[in-house]
C-alpha cells in the first residue's frame, strides 16, 4: 500500500505545525485557556480540522522511541541499569504513589492520556458545533475516528487503573464545569469504551488511509477490552458470559475477511512491510523529522568491535525456555529432542527470529555472549552488554547500524498496536474459556503457529480446556514477544503472584565457558530474584494527581 504521511489532509506527524494546540494546563482534568483549539479558523474547514486530529494522532505513545519498553516489567527482559524502573521499580516491588511511573513513552502518564482524551473531546464538540461547514462523509468518518482514538485513550488508563473518572466533553470552570470528577467503577469504565467503540465501528469503513482508524480498529479494540475484562483479574467471579461477549467481539473482527496472518514473522515488523495485510492499527514514523532510533536503543551493544547500540532488550532464559522445538514440543517433554548443552538447536523458527544468542550473526558478526566473547554476560551490570546473555532481535532491522540510528533517527518502521495473530489468539482465548476448545479454538491458534516461513505442528487432539489454556498463554508470550503485551497479560491472568507467580521467580542468564579444546557448557545463572505484590496489578494513582483531586480515590494497596 502507498504510504500518505506526505499528503496534505494525511499528514498524521505534521502537526507539529499547529503545535499551538498545546495550551498550559494547570491539572490533569483542568481545562487551559482558550487556544487555537477552540478558534473558530481551526474548524472553518475540513483541511483545518484534519490538522486538529492529526495531532491527536500524533500523540499516539512513541514507543519506537522508547529506552524501556514494557517487556522490562515483567519476566521476559531483564535490564539491570538502576534507571530502568521495570527492575528497579516494578520488579522489586516499590511501587508507591510517590514514583508512579509514566510507563513506556508516557502512556500511562495519567495527565498525558487525560490531555489526549481532552483533545478528542475537543475535536468532537467543534466539528458538531461546526457540522455544516463540512460533508457527511468526511463529517461521520472523521466523528468515528475521533471517538475510536478516545476509547483507545481510555483503554490506556483502564488496563493499568481500572476505573477511572470519564469526560465526554471539554471541561471549563469559568462557565461552571466541575472539573473534580470521580472515578467510574470498572465496568462503568468498560462499558463506556464499548460505547465509543461500537459507534467508531457504525461510523468507519473497513478501510482507509495508513494510519487511521478503522471499523476492523474500532472492533478489535473493543475485544481486547472485553478480553482483558473477562479474565481473572477482573471476573473475579469467572462469569461465562464476559468471556462469551469477548469471543463474539474478536469473531466480528474475523468476519470482516479484511486481515491475514503475514507470511512473514520478523519480516512483518520492517518498513518495507509497513500497512501488511496483518496490520490492523499502528503508529506510523516518517523520515527525516518523524523517525525513530529503536535498533540504536534496543540492539546488540557491541558489533565488528566497537559499540554499535545500548542493548535493552536482554530476554531471560525464563522465556527463552518457553520457546518450544521445532516439532512443536515444549523443551519439558522428554520427546522434544531437546539437549540443555545443546541448547540452540531445533528450536522452534520463533526463536531465531526473535533472539539473538551465542554464536549466532548480528550484521554479519559473530555474537559471543560467552565469557570472553565480544559481547560476555555481564552479571555485574557494569556495562550496557546484556545482563542475560541474549539479546532481542524481532522488530529491529539488521541493516540499520545502531550508532547510525541512534544519531539520525532514521527508522521508519511502525510501531504495531493490534494485528490479526492478536485476535485470533483473543478469540481462541474467550472462545476456550467460555466453551472449552472446540474446533474453532483449535483453528484459530493453528492459523497463528502456522504461519509461512515459522510453521510448527498443529496442536495435537483431544486437548482439555486447561492444557489447552497453556498453549494459548505461551503462544501470546512467544507470539508477541517484545511487543508490549506480556505487562497486560500476566496481570489480567492474575499470575504474577498466583500460579507460576511470574513476577516472584528467580529471573535466570546463560553462563556460557568454553574448555581447553573450546567445548561450550551452558550453566543457567541467577540474574534477579523477582518480588511483588498482588495489589501492584492495578497501578497507582500519582500522590500528585490524588493532591490536585479531592473527589480521586486512591487503588487498594497504596493508603
């Protein structure tokens, strides 16, 4: 597809010219004085009002800028440099209302996402206000997206908050706004990011330009909330017919024919392949301005000798060994074929795809995480060199070089917020839940281990609905590795400090030493002993949002 980031009307990260639309604001849920926003010039035409909404566009989470995703919050990265709060922070258990962290490029910053929802809200009043100036169609088209990208505002703060307070129109305490709102509960919360998203999906067609919402968007976004409401975080009570709802939702997403499973696993994630067929909703990037420098962040740190990125993405041996052989076993099963000091071979195509480990090529170098080899484990976090003996690989382009990302931001590549693999494995989840795993179940986890270039096996018959549980959750981890949605899975499957406790255990490094006659031997190695809390799956309010609004309530756990 034809990329339109340069076509006036289109322009998503041009809105840098009005960045007038940025007033000061005095509090999260104040209101700033009247601006450019509010201007009648800025909704006299339709071309006027497209630059408003591209800024809300804009101001999408810039992830692909980001020094911590948030794979480093949970069992899948371990990064030991003392800044980064997903160790320091979230995995040793000291998260309080006094450092709340703002989460990967601040999208759990509570007044960054209320100032976005503001703005849609803006949007939304003033083209209504406004309706005659423009066509129906660009008028219900531009209504839908608006809508959609509140709920997807609001679907930031309920799936680390829970029910927060909501705003459906600009508030203004000079005409008589309270602009102290209470928190909605979590269902109240829910239900009314359902609502946005049902009328962004009446509102939206099935396609559009790269970039902007669609009714595939609109239905997806409404299935994962209803997914992430249905698991056992929030169905305390696991009530069938959340898990019901939730399955119908991500069956409509199907239904639509508009997405396919890529034929490409890491290809998928390049810039060559930006707006694939598998793509649902993404946040664009742009040369020169409007780049993004991930492979300088997260890449290999040292490559043909010298230091080429920082290395923040370091993946445990915890997930390393959840990856399965490529006969579709996991490495548990006695007839995987899996050898401990052997470790690397007949892995499933996932893994190559995704880690760069000891002895295999990074730009055309040898990576050695060996002790003595170029990049050797670093269990003292004395460096940037991986603290785990792994580095990442899915969603980085090899030919970029990472000194060359990190000083032009020459990365073009999307950030991917939803794609199909996601919503069949959604539907194969609610599905399963709901009414255990029938043959839809079955064909909806296959089309994704399934896929060209990485094929596995098809699941083996006669599954029960908790075994079948498992190959789910492993699949979404190996799946969608590094993508940011390991943070929202294991917390809604309440698993961080029950069951596996993912965020209690002992997070492992491979040790790699080489004998006389340069024999390897793999020894797993303690890195980081993981602690928290139960009360720590719901984030806490800021102590400085909870100041600024006597009506907040503040998360159990935290008083």
């Amino acid at each position: 597809m034809r990329s339109t980031y340069l076509k006036k009307g289109q322009v998503f990260f041009l809105a840098l010219l009005v960045a007038s639309v940025s007033a000061c604001k005095k509090d999260a849920l104040d209101v700033p004085p009247k601006g450019f926003l509010t201007d009648a010039a800025a909704f006299s035409s339709e071309a006027n009002a497209d630059l408003v909404l591209n800024d809300i566009y804009a101001n999408l989470p810039d992830i692909n800028n980001e020094t911590q995703n948030s794979d480093q919050y949970t069992d899948n990265s371990a990064c030991g440099a003392s800044w980064e709060t997903g160790q320091s922070v979230i995995r040793a258990n000291s998260l309080n209302p006094s450092n709340a962290i703002d989460g990967p490029a601040g999208s759990w910053k509570w007044e960054t996402v209320y100032a976005n929802i503001r703005k849609c809200n803006i949007f939304l009043q003033n083209v209504a206000a406004n309706k005659a100036k423009f066509s129906d169609a660009w008028y219900t088209k531009r209504v839908g997206e608006a809508t959609f990208m509140r709920a997807y505002y609001y679907s930031l703060l309920y799936t680390n908050y829970g029910g927060v307070p909501l705003i459906s129109k600009p508030l203004d305490n000079r005409t008589g706004d309270d602009i102290f709102v209470a928190r909605s509960t979590a269902d109240q919360t829910v239900a009314f990011i359902e609502a946005d998203c049902d009328a962004a999906a009446a509102a939206l067609p099935l396609t559009s330009d790269n970039g902007r919402a669609t009714k595939g968007a609109a239905l997806t976004l409404k299935g994962w909330i209803e997914l992430f409401a249905a698991s056992p975080l929030s169905n305390t009570t696991n009530d069938a017919a959340k898990w019901t709802k939730a399955a119908a939702t991500n069956q409509q997403v199907i239904n639509l024919g508009q997405y396919i499973i890529f034929a490409g696993y890491a290809s998928q994630f390049l810039s060559s392949n930006n707006w694939n067929k598998e793509t649902i909703f993404a946040r664009g990037y742009a040369a020169p301005n409007r780049g993004h420098k991930r492979e300088g962040i997260l890449g290999p740190v040292i490559v043909n000798g010298g230091q080429q990125a920082w290395g923040n993405l370091a993946p445990t041996q915890n997930l390393i060994d959840d990856y399965e052989m490529d006969n579709g076993k996991p490495i548990t099963d006695p007839a995987s074929g899996y050898d401990p000091q052997n470790p690397y071979v007949h892995r499933e195509p996932r893994f190559y795809q995704s880690i760069v480990y000891d002895g295999s090529t990074w730009q055309g170098d040898i990576f050695k995480s060996r002790i003595g080899g170029n990049n050797e484990i670093d269990l003292g976090s004395a460096s940037d060199i991986t603290n785990t003996g792994y580095n990442g690989k899915k969603t980085l382009d090899e030919s970029i070089r990472g000194q060359t990302s990190l000083n032009t931001t020459q990365g073009i590549s999307n950030y991917i917020i939803f794609r199909y693999a996601e919503v069949l494995l959604s539907y194969a989840e609610a599905q399963n839940e709901a009414v255990g795993p029938d043959a839809s179940v079955y064909s909806a986890v296959n089309q994704v281990r399934q896929r060209a270039g990485s094929a596995l096996p098809a699941l083996p018959a006669g599954l029960t609905q908790g075994q079948m549980r498992d190959v789910i959750r492993r699949e979404r981890r190996i799946e969608f590795v590094f993508e940011d949605k390991r943070w929202y899975d294991i917390r809604r499957w309440d698993i961080t400090t029950k069951g596996p406790a993912v965020l209690q255990e002992q997070e492992y490094g491979m040790k790699i030493t080489a004998d006389g006659t340069g024999k390897l031997t793999y020894t797993p190695v303690p890195i980081f002993k993981n602690t928290f809390s139960e009360h720590m799956n719901w984030l806490p309010l800021p102590l400085r949002i909870i100041n600024q609004n006597p009506k907040l309530t503040q998360n159990p756990g935290y008083n």
